[in-house]
C-alpha cells in the first residue's frame, strides 16, 4: 500500500522553474486582527480603526500587513520549508493591495535559484511567492531562500542557478494603497506628532522596550499561520531540546515595538531584504531599535515613503549590529529592511 503521507520535499525536489501551487486557502476575518494585537504589542491606527482608516480615505481598517504576509507565509512552509535547517533572507517584497476581513488568502512559489552545499547534504533552494485573493488580484509577492536538507546524499547536485535579485526597492517599485489619503492626519488619534520631514537619512531610534517571549505565545502564532515546520514545535529535532522562535513571530514583535519613536509609519510597503541573524527562543526578552535608511515622495496626497533598518536583539546596546569581523553581533536576532508609509 502507498504511503499517504507527506514527508515533505528535500533539495533534490526541487527543479528550477517549477511552480507549486500551496495547498488551504486561508479566509482571514477580524479574528486574525484580534488575536494578531493579542500576539503582539500592534498599536498601528490603520490596522486598528475602522473609522481612523476611513478618514485615511480607506473603505476600512486593513488587516495588519505582517498578519497577511504571515498568512501567505504560512501556506508556503510544507512545500518549501518543512524540511528547511534555516530561513536564510528576503528581497524584492511588495503589498500590492490591502487585504481585508473576508478576503481568502492563498499562495504560489516559482523556484528561481538553486545551489547545493559543498557538504553535499544541504542545498539552497531561492522561490518566488505571490499571494492572491478570491479575486485572483495579487496582494503580496516576495522572494525568500531557505537552506533545506538533501534526502538522498547520492543526488547529483544541480547546475546552480542564483537569481538576480535587487538589494533594495526603488520607491517607484512601491505600490500606495488606492485612495490613501494623509492630507487631514490626525495626529493625536495616531499617538506620535513625528512625521515625514521630522526624519533625517542616518537618523537611529532606540524603541525602549522589551518583551520576554513565551513558548505558549510562539507556538500559537506559529498554528495562527498554519506553518507547519517541525523546528517551531518538536524539541526533540535540535540537541538543546528547544524550540525554535518562528522568524516571522520576532519580526511583528520588532514591528510593534517600533511603534514607540515611529507611531506614523503606519503600513509596510516594501521589504528590501532581512536577515534572522541568530536563533531566538522562548526566555529571550526582545528589544528593537530603527535606524532611517532613505525617504521618497509618493504621488498620493500627503503621504511619504521611508525606508527603515529594523534590528530586534535579545539584550545588546542598541545601535551595534555587527562586530569587527563583520558578523552579527550574537545578541542580534533580525535586521529587517523595509519602506514603510508615512504622512508629509
């Protein structure tokens, strides 16, 4: 009798070109909003106020931008990255179109790279993900690669093939939601008078507090997200008998913490590229600091584009990101390069 399950595909799976179709549609309601600002510290008004949103010119409050991404994520992980030792980066990330309660989520990967490890048990798999509505209209698109195991040792290794990816967005690349509108902001509701013209390029913002993560909390974003991947739940996979924090759980953690010293930067639009520079676990209290990497004028009334470094530590100073030997520094856990919408 054929095996019915699925042990999930290993780097001799995978084929330059190939397109797979994720399985389970996701409709996301204000559940996901609920327990997303239940997860996290996510104080964004945008994402929080109906009413707030609408005087943005919105039809409604969005779902929180992270929450999307990790929905369409999430579907990616049986295909891609069940078998993965680790996410090693994204590039080319764009919010084509806000995603609202009632829409259904589901998502494609095109395999764009590959390259084997000279230790001939691990290779480097590069794919290219969209996610689209019930509409077909695509909402989001990323590229990411992963380093996943080889199954079998003796697969000869394939002509390796590495995407040209782009170290970062141009702001023509970036798509403004139609209609959004910060031309009559209000500032109060928002919680931060700082706008647009109050950033300077090189400008650093330590965002002041800390969470201690909880090994309850990790594994229900991680279910929330529907990712399946076996480091985020089974101890026994890693000799330390720990489980793995969910790179995506410490990239909204980061997020929501920014709010203190970047309240206005209220939606992501592009994400240039990230690294998770070092494991994180459960006891590990999180902290995060900003640093403006560039600004740009949008043709949408009132509203600007800033481009941020985001880096979230377990304990370091704030501000020291790598040492003299050019590596992260160990108490670095994310450094997250992102466009985010701002008012003028």
């Amino acid at each position: 009798m054929a095996a019915k399950t699925n042990a999930g595909r290993f780097f001799e799976d995978y084929a330059i070109g190939q397109v797979i179709d994720h399985a389970v549609p996701r409709t996301v309601s204000g559940g996901e909003r609920a327990l997303y600002h239940a997860l996290y510290p996510a104080r964004h008004a945008l994402a929080s106020s109906d009413a707030f949103a609408q005087a943005c010119g919105l039809p409604a409050a969005p779902i929180d931008e992270l929450a999307a991404f990790h929905v369409v994520f999430g579907k990616t992980v049986p295909d891609v990255s069940l078998n993965a030792v680790a996410n090693l980066g994204y590039a080319e990330g764009r919010w084509l179109r806000p995603v609202w309660p009632g829409d259904t989520l589901r998502s494609a990967s095109e395999v764009i790279g590959l390259k084997q490890n000279s230790n001939g048990k691990t290779g480097v798999v590069y794919v290219r993900t969209v996610g689209r509505n019930q509409r077909d209209e695509a909402v989001m698109e990323y590229c990411r690669w992963v380093m996943v195991r080889k199954h079998d040792l003796d697969a000869p290794a394939p002509e390796t093939v590495l995407p040209d990816l782009k170290p970062a967005l141009d702001p023509q690349d970036l798509v403004v939601p139609q209609g959004l509108d910060f031309s009559a902001y209000d500032f109060t509701l928002a919680g931060e008078p700082h706008r647009w013209g109050d950033y300077e390029v090189g400008e650093t913002i330590d965002h002041v507090d800390g969470v201690t993560i909880e090994e309850a909390e990790h594994m229900m974003a991680t279910r929330l997200w529907q990712n399946t991947a076996k480091v985020h739940f089974d101890a026994t996979l890693r000799e330390d008998g720990r489980r793995l924090i969910y790179g995506g759980h410490v990239i909204s953690l980061a997020r929501a913490l920014s709010f203190n010293g970047l309240a206005n930067a209220q939606t992501i639009v592009g994400l240039n590229g990230g690294a998770h520079a070092n494991p994180c676990f459960a006891g590990d209290t999180v902290r995060a600091w900003s640093e403006v990497l560039d600004k740009a004028e949008t043709d949408a009334p009132g509203v600007g584009a800033i481009r941020l470094r985001l880096v979230a530590t377990k304990g370091g100073a704030p501000f020291e990101l790598k040492g003299e030997d050019g590596k992260y520094r160990p108490d670095v856990l994310l450094d997250l390069d992102y466009w985010a919408l701002m008012p003028l």
